[in-house]
C-alpha cells in the first residue's frame, strides 16, 4: 500500500466506508450526516499513515460549501495548511433570517429592511472573498470554482398573531407578493468594494427556491474576478409577469400589484446590462445565461413591454452582444430582440465574433417590446361553445388548436428582422462549428429550431445521408405551410462557413408540412 501512487489511494479512499449501511454504488463523500444516526468513521482512516491523512483531507476539503456566518468563521480557521491547496469548489449560500410575516408584508416595510440584507449578503461575499486573497498573498494559486446559490429561510405562520385564518392568509400573500418586487431582489450593494481575486476562472451563479436574485449580481461579482474564463448565470423572471389572475380575487390588493408589473422586470434587465457593459472580460470564453421565464398561457392577450420607454432599443439584447464578441462559446435563453446580433442601425465597425465556435441561443415567444414572433389561427369548430370566461376557445381535441397553442408560424413582421440579423451576425462568425436557434412554442409538434452545422460536427438531428457530416448544413425545423426565410437571410445562412470551409450546402427544412 505504501508504494501505491497518491492519484491512485485517494481513489481508494473514495469508496471507503464512511457510514454505516451507506449505498455501496454511491461514493461515500455524496452520503451526508443525518441527525439521529451513527456519525461518520471517514476521519480516522487519516491516522493510518501520511498518504492516507492526505487523501482524506483531499476528499473532504476539494468541495466545500459555506452557509452561514458560523461556516465562513469555521472556514477560515479550519482550512489552512495544506488543506487549502485541495481547495477546487466553494459553494456559497446566504440564509437570511427568519422574521415574523405581520412584519414584513407591507412594501413600505420591506423596503426600510432590504438594504440590510443587501449590505450583509454584501460583506459576507467581501469577507469569502478576502480570505481567499489572502491564500493567494501566501504564495497558493489554486484554480477554484465559486457557486453562489442562494436560500431564503422562508418564515412560518404564527398562531399568537391576531386576526383570523383568512386575515392571516391574506397577510401572507402579501408577504409573498412583497418578496416579488423590484426593491426584494438581493443584490450587491458597492462591487467595486469586492476584494480582486484572481484564483476564481468559474463562476455560477443562481436563485434560489424563495429569494430572487437581482440578475446584476452576476456581473457584479464577476467585477473582482478578472481570470474568470466561464459562467453560469440563472436568474427567475417571473416576478412581475402576467399572470392570469383577476383583479377581483380575494387575496389581491392594489398595493402589492407591482409584484405583477413589467416594470420589475424592465428595471432588473436594464440593471443588469449596465453592470455586464462595466465589467472587464479578458479572459473569459464560456457564458451560460439563463432567465427562466413563464410562457404565456394565453397566446390571444397582450403582453407589456419590457423595453425603458426612454431608449430605442433593448439595453439587455445590446449588452449581451456587446459581451458576447469575445467568447468562444455562448448559451443563451432569455427574452432578446433583434440587437443582440445585429444594431438597429447600421454600425461604421461590423460587430464580429472571431473567437465564436458555439451559439445556442433559446427565446420565447414573447418579443421584449410585448409582440410575438410567431402567429396563427385558432380553431373555432364550435364558436357557440366558445366560454372566454374559463378560456375555452374553439376546439379543445387533442391535436387542435386552442388559445393557449395556436401560435405556430413565424410572424413576418417580428421574426423575419430578427432572423435576418442573426444572419448577418453568423457571417461574422469565422469559426463558428454549430448554431442552434431555439423558440419555445406549446404546439404539439414541439419547438421551432433553425440550425448551423460546420464539416465535422455531429448533428443528432436531421443528418439524413452518410455523408452529410461531412459538409455545412443548415436545417429549418419550423412550420413551412406559409412561411419560408427571406430570400437574403436564407442565402446568408447558406454562406456561413464557405470561406474558411468552402464545398456544398446542405439546405433541409426538417418539419413535414410541406
């Protein structure tokens, strides 16, 4: 056992008993203390001898994930030594204190406490920060991963408060409508106070399950991190969406209506593309952005714009290309116009990607500006049946359309522009090896897709003949019946790859409606 490699007795000791009765196909270090039950024999295989010691400080110290202001103390006093080089991944999670509800469901209440909470989630990622600086100062270069998902310890109805069962729950829907406004998302108060830390090259950032995050938090971290070379971002976009709920419900009050507005949302974009604009990327290659975002449910109604009513254009779109330039790589699935490939205006400098080798880019429906890229007719085999009071609209058998999925060809007014920038952008992407346009319909048939493919890239979609791998392929899987690409824009996917790639085009449009 002595003359054994360290690679090969830390995986060894990967597998070794740590608790009594653990899954034998799981490792050990997945299997977690649970109250109540034997702990963990783990630590004393340590004193077996030096090589043993070092691979159980490398298993239990290359992944590590701080909570609370306790862990962050048992953290900076706990890992030191050596054990700071096994040091990988660092997941951090801010838990915000349990409060009473009668508290804090008013709005004017939330917004006298949001700045402590800002300012505390603040320090503690100031103070992470510095004690990671500090390693570096003592002369350790580790390559580490910062995870910052967030908790929110959601509070508790409470007996000893007055008032009745119905009272209480109309508190707490406030409560919870409160949480959804603009001024409850957590956010970094002063980034340009975060502590430079070079170790960090992969940053995620994401919500959590009760508290939003303010989508400016992820450049705003990524501001002191200037080796950075990928991210992950996921923010929830929900907050401030059209829901389809009455005015006259039981549990709605006026003053928690900007929990339903757009202006949430607006503002929290705008925010972010002026942090993304700030922050210097030098070094980074891979993006990973997310806004999960409700589709909506009733395609025939009206969607309120997203867009700043003093600015032309969509600061968010703009942001991203403008970020986007310089990756190798981008994944993206947001609302997004036109501008995030192309300007509205034509610019003196082409915009260009020269570095850019995979594009996978997912929209909804739902322009930022309110209208849609995609139309259709409904269904109407039963006019008199029609109940626009629950929604029921025309034939609702299975395979017909209805208000909720009748959208199903591209509107020429909305996605024509909109794909004939994406096709303009695609020419200034010289190494580009795979694009995948994604729009997010609730048609039986699945979503629309529009596709890129150098020579050499699996596609495991639409190759249909052998030798098809072996040449640029653009693929249409969209509803052809009455639309087809403009003339211009389908001749510019055509050309996409022809200098540096030449040869034939494969041109093939995937979905059987023709």
């Amino acid at each position: 056992m002595e003359t054994l490699p360290q690679e090969l007795i830390n995986c060894i000791v990967l597998f070794a008993e740590r608790y009594p009765n653990q899954h034998k196909y799981y490792y050990a270090i997945h299997q977690s203390y649970e109250r109540g039950k034997a702990r963990s024999q783990f630590p004393r295989l340590a004193i077996l001898n030096r090589a043993w010691k070092e691979a159980v400080e490398y298993i239990t110290f290359r992944r590590l994930h701080i909570s609370t202001e306790n862990d962050l103390e048992n953290f900076h006093e706990i890992v030191t030594g050596n054990r700071r080089k096994y040091v990988s991944q660092i997941s951090f999670t801010e838990r915000s204190p349990e409060y009473s509800e009668s508290r804090y469901t008013l709005p004017e209440a939330s917004r006298r406490n949001q700045n402590k909470y800002n300012e505390n989630f603040t320090t503690k990622l100031e103070d992470l920060e510095e004690i990671l600086r500090k390693w570096k100062d003592d002369g350790l270069q580790n390559v580490l991963r910062l995870d910052s998902p967030l908790a929110f310890r959601k509070p508790e109805p409470r007996k000893s408060e007055p008032g009745s069962f119905y009272r209480r729950s109309c508190a707490a829907d406030g409560f919870h409508r409160g949480l959804l406004q603009e001024p409850w998302l957590l956010r970094i108060t002063h980034p340009n106070n975060l502590p430079t830390l070079s170790s960090i090259q992969h940053l995620t950032v994401e919500d959590g399950e009760q508290r939003l995050l303010a989508p400016s938090t992820g450049p705003n971290l990524a501001f002191s991190l200037p080796n950075l070379q990928k991210v992950d971002w996921k923010f929830q976009d929900f907050y401030g969406s059209d829901e389809e709920e009455s005015d006259l419900g039981p549990l709605y009050h006026l003053k928690y209506a900007n929990a339903r507005k757009s202006k949430v949302r607006c503002a929290a974009r705008a925010g972010f593309a002026r942090s993304l604009m700030r922050a210097s990327f030098h070094r980074l290659k891979s993006a990973e952005i997310t806004l999960e975002h409700a589709r909506p449910f009733d395609q025939r109604l009206p969607v309120r714009s997203i867009v700043p009513h003093d600015l032309p254009h969509y600061p968010f779109s703009t942001a991203i290309r403008t970020f986007s330039e310089n990756l190798t790589s981008l994944t993206l699935s947001a609302h997004v116009d036109s501008t995030l490939f192309w300007p509205l205006e034509e610019p003196a400098t082409l915009p260009s990607w020269p570095n850019l080798t995979t594009l996978d880019i997912t929209i909804s429906l739902v322009t930022p500006s309110g209208e849609l890229y995609f139309t259709g007719s409904l269904s109407r085999l039963h006019p008199d049946d029609d109940d626009p009071a629950d929604g029921t609209i025309g034939d609702l058998v299975p395979g017909k359309r209805n208000y909720s999925n009748f959208r199903i060809r591209p509107d020429l007014g909305t996605c024509n522009p909109f794909l004939a920038a994406l096709s303009k952008a695609a020419l200034q992407m010289p190494v580009l090896g795979s694009l995948m346009l994604t729009i997010e319909l609730q048609s039986d048939d699945g979503n629309s897709h529009i596709a890129y493919y150098a020579p050499g890239q699996e596609s495991d979609w639409c190759d249909e003949d052998d030798g098809d791998e072996g040449k640029r392929r653009v693929y249409y899987d969209v509803d052809v019946r009455y639309w087809r690409p403009k003339y211009e824009t389908a001749a510019r996917l055509r050309k996409v790859g022809e200098e540096r790639f030449g040869g034939e085009v494969v041109e093939r449009f995937i979905r059987g409606y023709i």
